[in-house]
C-alpha cells in the first residue's frame, strides 16, 4: 500500500537539506521518502512552519483581515525543512539533491525497520511509529553521554538501557547518585557498598587522595616509601597467616605513622615534611574513615557479568564520592589492561555509568576522578572499558571528555547555553536536530553516533520496573505523621 503524498520539494536542494511544501500539518521527527533519480531517499522532518502571503505579518487592520477570511479562499501554506539522511537503495548518504517538484511521503514502518532493526536490544520506538530501535551494543565501546533537563527521563533511560545489556550478558557498573538504582527492581541487579581498601590504592593514588601536591618530592618521598613497606609487610603477614582482620582499619594510620618515623633521618626539613604527612595521613583518616576498608575485596572481584552492578554513594559527601568513582575507574581499567596483557584480571568488559557526571567530569574542576575519566575516554576501548556520563547540566561538563563520547542520547533539553554547549561538542549533531530538543516530551530522545545507523528520535521504553530516589510525597508523609502523633498521643492519656 503506498502512503499518501505528504507534500513536494519546492526550491534549491542539496544532499543534505530540502524544503517542502506540505499539503497537510506534519511533525517535527517524523520520517519521510522521496524518490527521485532511482534513489529512495530518507529523510526527517527538522523544522515546520505556517503562513500566508496574504495574512502576512505587514496587516495591522483586523477588520480587513475580516473582509479577507469572508470574501475568499485565503492562500496558506505549510512549509518543512527535510534533513535528507540515508538512500536504502544504495544504503549511503544521499550522492544527488532531490528536484523540485519530487514527491514526498511518510516513510513505510518496513522501511525504516530495515534501518533500525540491526542492534542487540531494543531501547524504544521511532517517535510516532510502532518502528522498534535496536542500538549495536558494541558501539557502546565509544562511550556514550547521556543528556537531558531535569525531569525528561535520564534515570528511566539507563535502567532500560543497563537492564537490556545485562540480559545479553553484559556487565556495567553504575557510580548511584541518588540511591534510585540500589533501590529498585532492576533485573540483575548486583548491589555493591562503597569501600575504599587502601591495599589497592598505588602510592600515588594515595599522595593524591591525602592531598600531597605533585611538587611536594619530600613529602612524596616519606609517604610512598612508608606506604609501600606497610603494604610488603601487610602481604607478608596475609601470607603467613599472622593479620587480625579486626585490627586492620584501627591500627592503619598508627603503623603507617611508625614507618614514617624510620624515614627521619636527623634533617630538620625532613622532620616537618614527615610531620606533614603525618597530620595529612590523620585528616585523610578522619575524612574517608566512613568508606576506608582494609578487609574490603577489591571492587574487580564484586563486580560481577550479566549484571547491573550498582554502588550506592548516595548517602557519601562529594569528596567520598569521588575518591570511589576515582579510584573504581582505575581498578577496572588496570584491571582490564592486566588482563590483556598476562590473562590475570578482570575478564570481562565493563561499562561504566557516571550519574550527575557534571560534578565529576566538571568543565572547572580538577577532580580526582575527571583524571581517570578522562584516560578511559581516550584509551578505554581497547580494553574493553566504556562510560556512559549521565547530566542534566551539559555545559558544566569537561567539553574534552563530551566530545569523546561518540554516542549520545539526549532528551528535552530547553536551557540554551545547554544545547549551544552538546552542539559544539559534538561533530554528528546538526544544528537543526538541536533546535528539536525544546520540543521533545518526557522519555523522547534524539540518540546519535555509532548505537544506530542515521540520528533517530526514539520514545524510549518505560522502565517496567520501580526506580528508588523518586520525588518524596512530602504531603503523604506529613499525613502519616499526623496520624502517628494522634496515636501516640491517645496512647499516653490511656497510659
Ligand atoms: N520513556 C518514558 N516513558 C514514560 N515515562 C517516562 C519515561 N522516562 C521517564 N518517564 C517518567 O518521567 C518521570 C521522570 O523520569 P526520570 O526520573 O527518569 O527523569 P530524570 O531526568 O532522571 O529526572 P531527575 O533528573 O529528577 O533524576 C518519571 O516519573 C518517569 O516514570
């Protein structure tokens, strides 16, 4: 059955772009065919507008515009602007602008199934169609952002899309800002606490997370030398058998302290670094003492395959928060490396989910965990370790780390700067998509990059499931207070 003309191509074309005049009303994102030249052409509706040479923005008399509407037929017309994607006959980009003239019509579901039907999992429906889209999972190894205002459906989406990757067998590991994901439903979900076990911090690591600047050598010196004896003294005593597991955590900074000591040597300058890193080593202990773990396995034997791996750093302050996120990033990746190298590590891929990322892949600050993100950005691919950053503020993100991330799915974005900002960060979004991103609805997405074959504008799949950190029913719970204060109150008079 051929669909019906929804308009023709009026003026100058390109391979890109065309403009058409529409016989009828037609919305942003729908996909439409033009067939010209043995080509049958994709293209998306981008931009809409209405007017009329007669009713134009020149009239300022209403009562003309009454004899205009009543004595005759008014001239409108509704124009579309085409972003021309994709020729399924020879399943490229378009080589030939479309003529004036060429006929336009809403592209058939069995088309656009052709295009969209290739991935592993389905993550939601071409908006305004029963069209599934299936995104190539592998593609995920370019890393993906994921974008959208407040409210629009970020959380919805990476359940949906964790859940979906952990049934093929996948394993991703989500840094849980809000709690929403540790407290939900999600099928394979593994949840994990945050513990820091400095066992498996490098000396360098840990000079950071105690705030030893890089030019401090003495300091540096002291820490990493006493460190590293603690930690050869520490295995010696696993091996043998000797360590009172109990005793670990409480004696940490006492028997790092008594190695510094050794390291005097009868410098006074010596003696002010070492004391130094002994008040640094005391605040790091105070500071982290709700997360540091010394009996805490390693976060590469928690993680677990065909799983949704979740850490809950909700209940955290930021500095705990991203001394985790920071110190995970790098144990899987060294993890992963290791294990390309000498077959010892982590054996598996794993994507890694970073909510609110704008805190810790911020465009200002020098976080610890922007550093390791940044490196996963560049070399993560190769061994298997991917990220999915997850925002509603784009423009507070490191611009070097969004452009990484090839893939993108962004819902209603409305702040300007915002979309200014994933505009320029990114080399596969035109300007005419962006312009849509006001105008999605909750759970509408325009997903880019390598996860499909041309920009798609995808009504993600609701979650079925139950998400934790929803919006608390504030007017709820103060009934159930007054309530309870009632019965409290009955009780005591009875008493
Ligand atoms: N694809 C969707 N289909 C239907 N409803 C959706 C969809 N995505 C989200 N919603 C609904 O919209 C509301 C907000 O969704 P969600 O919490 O995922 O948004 P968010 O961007 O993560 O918000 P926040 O920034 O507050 O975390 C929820 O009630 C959710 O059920």
């Amino acid at each position: 059955m051929m669909e019906q003309i929804v308009g023709y191509i009026i003026g100058t074309s390109t391979t890109q772009q065309a403009t058409m005049l529409a016989k009828q009303a037609v919305r942003l994102g729908r996909y439409v065919t033009l067939e010209y030249d043995d080509q049958k052409v994709l293209g998306l509706i981008t931009s809409v507008t209405r007017g009329s040479p007669l009713i134009n923005d020149s009239l300022d008399d209403v009562e003309i515009l009454d004899d205009i509407i009543f004595v005759q037929k008014v001239p409108r017309f509704i124009r579309a602007e085409i972003k021309l994607l994709y020729d399924l006959t020879s399943n490229s980009l378009p080589e030939v602008p479309p003529p004036p003239g060429t006929q336009v019509r809403f592209s058939q579901e069995s088309e656009l199934q052709s295009l969209f039907s290739e991935g592993e999992i389905e993550i939601g429906k071409l908006i305004g169609t029963n069209v599934a889209v299936r995104i190539k999972v592998n593609s995920l190894a370019r890393h993906l952002a994921i974008l959208a205002a407040t409210g629009s459906g970020k959380s919805n989406t990476v359940a949906v899309l964790t859940e979906r990757i952990s049934e093929i067998g996948g394993s991703v590991l989500i840094f849980d800002y809000h709690g929403e994901y540790y407290n939900s439903d999600i099928k394979n979900l593994n949840p994990i606490e945050p513990k820091l076990n400095p066992r498996y911090l490098s000396p360098r690591e840990f000079a950071t997370l105690l705030e030893i600047p890089r030019n401090a050598t003495i300091q540096y010196r002291i820490l990493r030398k006493a460190f590293t004896e603690y930690l050869k003294d520490l295995e010696n005593s696993f091996n043998s058998g000797q360590v009172d597991l109990s005793k670990l955590n409480e004696t940490f900074v006492a028997d790092i302290e008594s190695r510094i000591e050794k390291y005097l040597g009868d410098s006074k300058k010596n003696k002010d670094s070492a004391e130094e890193v002994e008040n640094k080593l005391e605040e790091f202990f105070e500071r982290y003492s709700n997360i540091i773990d010394l009996t805490a396995p390693d976060i590469t034997s928690r993680i677990r395959s065909h799983s949704v791996n979740v850490v809950d750093i909700s209940h955290l302050d930021e500095d705990s928060m991203d001394a985790i996120v920071s110190h995970y990033l790098r144990r899987v990746l060294d993890s992963r490396k290791s294990y390309k190298r000498t077959g010892n590590g982590l054996r598996f891929p794993v994507i890694l989910v970073i909510e609110e990322a704008h805190v810790f892949i911020s465009k200002t600050e020098n976080t610890l965990t922007k550093a390791w993100a940044g490196k996963i950005a560049r070399e993560g691919r190769k061994f298997g370790v991917s990220m999915v950053i997850v925002s509603q503020r784009p423009k507070g993100l490191d611009d070097t780390i969004l452009s990484q991330m090839t893939n993108k799915i962004i819902l209603k974005i409305v702040e300007p700067n915002d979309k200014k900002y994933v505009l320029e960060s990114s080399d596969n979004l035109s300007e005419d998509l962006v312009s849509q991103l006001s105008s999605l609805d909750v759970g509408e997405a325009i997903v880019i990059g390598n996860l499909v074959r041309i920009p798609s504008f995808v009504k993600i799949d609701k979650f079925e499931g139950k998400l934790g950190g929803s919006d608390p029913d504030m007017i709820g719970e103060w009934r159930k207070e007054e309530e309870e204060s009632k019965v409290r109150s009955s009780v005591a008079d009875f008493g």
